[in-house]
C-alpha cells in the first residue's frame, strides 16, 4: 500500500519548526493538532507548522514536504498504533482500545492521500475557516528534462568530417 513519507529537499524544516519531523518516517496531515486553536494565538514555528506542516508518525515532529512512498500492511498497522499511543499520550485520548479507530481513521486518510505514483511530493495547505480548519494537499509537480526546450539533436554520424 501507498502512505505518505517525509523527505527533507533542503534543511529548513530543523530551523522552521519547533521539532522537526525526521526524512523517511510515515507522516499523516496532523490537521487534529489545530482542531481547537485560534491560529493567531500560536507562537510563529507553531503557525507555520498549522500552515504547511505534515506530522511525523515516530518523531511527531512536522515536515514540509512528503512524498508517496510503499509500505507494508504491518507497517500501516504499527502506524496506527504508534498514533493511537500519541493521542492517549499527548491528547488525553482515554485508552488506546478508544484511540485505535480514530488514529485508523487518520492513517486510512493519509493512505487515501496517495493516488499518486510512487516519489509524488505533497504539500498541505491550511487555513481557518467558518467550519474550523480548511485543509488542501497540493501535489508538487517536478519539472522533468524532457518538458524543456530541445536545443540540439542527436543524429546518426554521416562520415563527413
């Protein structure tokens, strides 16, 4: 199955973020962090991390930019149970019995994000709005050679010299 990756094209996200999510570990969107809070009121790495911060799933640090990565459906399930645990442990989730469908529910959105081939970089975008928090992901189309102008071509060698 397909499941969101971090990756880190540059060494910013360390100096945005107040924890930064590690290159290579799961990720889900992590807008659940922002359900009850007044963006203004947030410190400034914490605003960015509600702007354009994807949630690391070991390191539950925040990352720019993921891409669409292969995992096992073993892995997918340590996802969520390391999900489950974050929530109890940092959300006051009541146990893990009543954690596990809701961190499943984030992990099988997360999934659902990748519909995509494999490497797609995705970006999120949120911002408040009348419901609470509008969320968008933004697929990061790469510029590819063979999109630029042709300047040369290569021909058979006709021996003249």
């Amino acid at each position: 199955m397909k499941f969101p990756r971090v990756i880190r094209l540059d060494g910013s996200d360390p100096r945005v973020y107040a924890r930064a999510a590690e290159p290579g570990e799961p990720a889900v969107t992590g807008t659940f962090a922002f359900a009850d809070t007044e963006p203004e009121s947030l410190a400034h790495a914490d605003r960015l991390a509600f702007a354009g911060g994807w949630l690391g799933t070991e390191s539950f640090g925040r990352a720019t930019l993921v891409e669409v990565a292969k995992i096992t459906e073993a892995t997918f399930f340590q996802i969520v149970e390391q999900l489950a645990r974050h929530f109890v442990d940092h959300y006051g989730a009541p146990s893990l019995t009543e954690a596990l469908p809701v961190a499943r529910e984030e992990c099988d959105y997360a999934a659902g994000l990748c519909d995509h081939p494999m490497h797609t970089l995705l970006a999120i975008e949120r911002a408040p709005s009348d419901e609470g928090v509008r969320e968008r992901i933004k697929v990061i189309q790469p510029s590819r050679a063979d999109e630029h102008t042709k300047i040369w071509e290569i021909g058979a060698d006709d021996g003249a010299s």
